[in-house]
C-alpha cells in the first residue's frame, strides 16, 4: 500500500492553488501547525476539518482528505454551509457526488491530480462497489455526476470550469 499524498507547507504551490481555487466560493483555507489537534475533524488525527466556512488542515493532512472535505461544502447550500461542523450532513448520494466532485477538482492541483486522487482514495480505504475508486469513477458515477450537474456545480459542456 502507497502512502497518501500530504498538502505540505503553507507556502507550498498545491495549497496556495487550493486556497485560491476555495475563496471565491468563501471557503477559506486554514492551516494549524503540525502538532495541534484539528477541530471539527470527523476522522480525526491529520484529517482535515470542516467548521462553517473554514477548511482546516495542517501540514501533514492528507490532500485527498482536504478536497473531500472542500467538496462536502461546495455540495451543501448556503444555508447548510454555514452551520457546518465536523459531519458535514447529506445523503449517500451527495456523498458520492462529493467524491466526484473532489476527484475532478484533484486535476486542478499541481503535482496531483485525478489519477493520484484515485490511488490515495483506495490506499486510504474508501470501499465502491467495483472495488476501486476508479473503476467506480469511469463505470458507475452517473448517479454523482447527475447530481452534479442538476445543482449547478459541474458543467459537463465545459468541464473546464468544473464550478460556475
Ligand atoms: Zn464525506
């Protein structure tokens, strides 16, 4: 089993892309130093958390954790967005739009990308029906991708905008 890729420092080009990539939807990008606990973490330990409109990290959480947790407030509206604390809430099918979603906005990230998203995610433990998450992402995502698409949050005739 590969280790997961982490974000790293602050300073570091992969976060500042995140964070500049985050802002404009008003989720702010929030590093804590490398010992200090992470609230609203629902994983705990490195995990990233999710409090209200803030992602908080630190240099040692992984950046598939970082973008799950981005993506559960992209997904939530705005009046759910603001009471977010640690679970983020939402249906099996908005959590499956929520991996989607993060496996699109992994390309976005230097040095990342979707198919490192898709390695870290089965080497992390999350479990799909064809047994990886890339085959569940080419082969059985329609349900996520539609979903999606009806709120707005992915244009599948421009996917390079990814978000209006
Ligand atoms: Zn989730």
């Amino acid at each position: 089993m590969h280790a997961v890729l982490l974000l790293g420092s602050a300073e570091s080009a992969l976060p500042q892309t995140l964070a500049a990539l985050l802002a404009p939807h008003g989720l702010a990008l929030r590093y804590l130093t490398s010992n200090s606990s992470i609230p609203g973490s629902y994983w705990g330990e490195s995990e990233a958390g999710l409090v209200g409109h803030e992602l908080l990290v630190r240099p040692d959480t992984p950046i598939h954790s970082a973008l799950h947790e981005a993506c559960h407030y992209l997904c939530a509206d705005e009046a759910r967005r603001a009471t977010l604390h640690t679970d983020a809430g939402g249906d099996d099918l908005e959590e499956c739009a929520v991996c989607y979603l993060s496996i699109l906005l992994a390309d976005a990230l230097p040095g990342f990308g979707r198919e490192r998203m898709l390695a870290d995610m089965d080497a992390w433990g999350y479990s799909f029906r064809l047994g990886s998450a890339r085959r569940w992402f080419f082969e059985d995502a329609d349900d996520a991708r539609g979903w999606l698409v009806r709120r707005g949050l992915w244009n599948a005739e421009d996917p390079a905008t990814l978000i209006p």
